[in-house]
C-alpha cells in the first residue's frame, strides 16, 4: 500500500530560529522523499510563501486544494505556494546594527 506524508513549513529567514527549524525540516523531507521512494512512501513538504487570505493566491481553500493535488497525484517533493524570493525579500534589506564600541 502506497502512503504519503506531507510537512509543512513556510520560508521566513528574518527570525532565525524559525528560520533554522524551517529549513531542517524541510531537508528533511526531501531526504525522506529521496530515500523512502523506493518502498512506496511519498513524502513531500508544502511551502505557503504568501499571507494566508482569502481570495488571494493563499485561499484556505486553494492551499487545501494544493495539498490535495500533491497527496494525489505523489509526483513532486516539494510545492510552493506564493512567491519565495518576494517573501525573503525584507530579510534582504534589514539593517544590522553597528556593534557596540565600534
């Protein structure tokens, strides 16, 4: 019998321990997708990149559609919902402050 698992994460850098634990485990899954392939274990993680708001490219409804797809048709490790590279954008631009005695 087939199964499937899908994680969920969201790519938010600007606070860092989140950060981390995001990335982890979104590795994660990929590995699991890679290695537990081959016994029928689909493994996949869904990235909401985007405000959840309905109407909008996050609609509650469309995300459910999205992990609905995935589940189905087990083709793909990773699905991103929203613009990645937009959303790391303010982390980008953040200033840090100077130390202190410098």
């Amino acid at each position: 019998m087939a199964k499937t698992r899908v994680v969920v994460g969201a790519p938010a850098p600007f606070p860092a321990n989140v950060g981390v634990a995001m990335s982890g485990l979104r590795n994660w899954a990929l590995t699991l997708h890679t290695e537990r392939a081959p016994a029928g274990l689909h493994v996949g993680t869904v990235t909401v990149a985007s405000g959840v708001v309905p109407g909008g490219e996050a609609d509650p409804d469309l995300v459910g559609d999205r992990y609905r797809r995935m589940y189905e048709r087990r083709n793909r490790a990773e699905e991103v919902i929203g613009d990645a590279e937009a959303f790391r954008a303010p982390a980008g631009r953040a200033q840090v402050p100077p130390a202190a005695g410098r």
